[in-house]
C-alpha cells in the first residue's frame, strides 16, 4: 500500500539517513541526514513543496551523525526548533563529552541545541495529522519512533529496517541494549501497524513481517555477544570508509588502533589486545563484503556520496561546540 498523502519518505544513500517530511499547516521534518548533505537536503525539502523556513518542527529519531546532521543549517540558517527525547536533549544540550557518541565513533556532527524535549506519549500535532511519539529504546537509550494511529503508520528511526537490524551499542547505550530492543520491538507489535518507514532503505508494506524477523536475530544475539559486536564494529568502520572515501593501505591499522570503538570491541568481546584484532578484522570486512580494496585503498561496498572536502561551516566535536 502506498504512504498516506500527509507523509513524505526522502529516501537518502549514507552517509546520510531517510528523513520524513509531515504535511499540515505546521509540517514537522523528520531527521536530517548527515552534515555535509545539507544543501541536497534543503533542495529536497523545496522540491516537496515546503519552504525550509516554514518547518514547524524537526523532530530527531535519535542522535546518530546520519540522522541530526543537518540540524545545524535548519537552526541557524532558518530558525527552525529541533526536538529530541529528554535524554539525549539533556547530554546534547549540556555538551557533554558523550553526546551523540560523537567522540567514540569518530565522526563529526555540527552544534545544535535542542528546543522541545519529548517524552513517551507526547503528541505532535501538523494541523494534519497527529503523531504520538513512542520511546523505543535499543539502537540508543533515547531513540523515539512516531506514530500515526489514524492510518496505522510508523515513523521508526532505526528501531527495525525491511532487510536488516539496527546495531547495538552495549560500550555506550548499556549492556542491557538487546533486551531493550526486545522490549521495544514488543511494545510495536501492540500497535496497528498497516505501514512503516525507517532511517535506511525501503519502507515495510507488512511492517509486522520485518519486525518479527528483527525480533529473531535479536533473540539469537542474547547467547552470542560476538555476533552483536561484529555487526556494530562492521558497521561503523564501513562507515568511516564513506565519510573518507576510502582509506590508503598504510592508514588502516594506525586508524583502527587509534579509535575507542575498536579497543572496546576487540578488548572486551574478542578477549585481543587490539593490535591483535586488526588482521581477523579485516578479513571479515571483506568476507562480509562490507569493504575491499580498490587500487591500494580500503573503500566501502555499500553506495554511498563522499563528503566533499571543507564542507563543515561550524566545529564538528562536542568538545568545541562551545568554542
């Protein structure tokens, strides 16, 4: 079935995510995608026929890089107000070293504040349609899906996807990360869900169908910790290899040794010194054809649009965010 008419899903390729434009009189856009994809984001947001300056409202499914980069231009640019769960709203506002996981995943996000924080219940009203926001905690502790009862829909951030699962961060969402995903995965299935859409791919025709197969990995993740970490590590160094198309062979092991998430996966996962993960590592980025070698550098497989160089207008680390 098609997307009511009051829905727009902009379906982006990484480094950005999709993002929803809400109709109504006060239209509410739903994430931003990543920084540097601003101006296409802006583009897109004209093109569906809604003046930038008009928003009434982003409203962040979660604090990812991928999700809120675009807050800053829609902020200081248009006067835009963002909204987050109270959670995240806190750490992001206060500027704590934590926000975002910024730091730890090594990539950069532009300063914003948080102007309306969101709890499990809160209704947003476009003049349209009303959504009523739901905690559904596990990708982050703060992530929120959006939901329409009206027409059964679900705005879901990346709490599932049609073809994969969100990954799991147990170094900074908690240990508990899986069980809460679980929990949240069932507090969906109690909901009528006709259709859905979510931070990366194709929206879900039978949203039950994708969620109940999110809920099978996950519960075969609660006896093998490893498959969580291989999945998360996987995923955020690819990543890293879009943000800079590619990495020269003599920059991989220096890379990988320098960065948090690395040492916390291959010291308390994978019982190895990290030196020690660097080769099995890689042989499972490129047996998982999640990265190869291209021409002496290590680029990513999935499609992606490179950032293009100098594009941040504003400081990119928390830490400077107030600088």
């Amino acid at each position: 079935m098609p997307p009511p008419a009051w829905l727009h899903l902009f379906q982006r390729v990484f480094p950005s995510a999709n993002h929803v434009l809400v109709r109504g009189p006060r239209p509410i856009l739903v994430d931003t995608g990543f920084g540097s994809d601003f101006p296409a984001t802006e583009a897109l947001v004209r093109a569906a026929g809604v003046e930038p300056r008009r928003l009434a409202l982003v409203v962040n499914t979660h604090y990812h890089s991928d999700h809120i980069g675009g807050n800053y231009g829609f902020q200081t640019g248009y006067g835009v107000s963002i909204a987050a769960h109270r959670w995240e709203a806190g750490v992001i506002n206060r500027r704590d070293p934590e926000a975002c996981a910024s730091a730890w995943l090594d990539q950069p996000i532009e300063p914003y504040r948080v102007d309306r924080l969101l709890s499990d219940g809160d209704e947003l009203n476009t003049g349209e349609v009303v959504l009523q926001v739901v905690h559904t905690p596990g990708h982050t502790l703060g992530h929120i899906s959006l939901y329409a009862p009206q027409d059964g829909v679900l705005i879901g951030g990346d709490v599932f996807h049609g073809d994969d699962v969100a990954w799991l961060n147990p170094f900074r969402e908690g240990v508990g990360a899986i069980e809460r995903a679980l929990e949240t995965l069932d507090k969906l299935a109690r909901l009528r869900l006709t259709w859905a859409c979510s931070g990366h791919g194709r929206p879900m025709d039978d949203p039950l169908a994708s969620l109940d197969a999110a809920r099978r990995r996950y519960e075969g993740w609660l006896t093998a910790p490893e498959k969580v970490a291989w999945h998360g590590a996987k995923r955020i160094f690819a990543y890293h290899l879009m943000l800079c198309d590619g990495l020269p062979e003599a920059d991989v092991a220096p890379y990988l040794l320098g960065r948090a998430w690395f040492h916390d996966y291959a010291v308390h996962v994978f019982g190895l010194l990290p030196q020690d993960f660097v080769a099995p590592f890689l042989v499972e980025m490129r047996r998982s054809r999640a990265a190869d070698w291209r021409a002496g550098r290590l680029v990513a497989l999935t499609p992606y649009h490179a950032p293009p160089p100098g594009w941040a207008r504003a400081p990119t680390r928390v830490a400077e965010w107030n600088g």
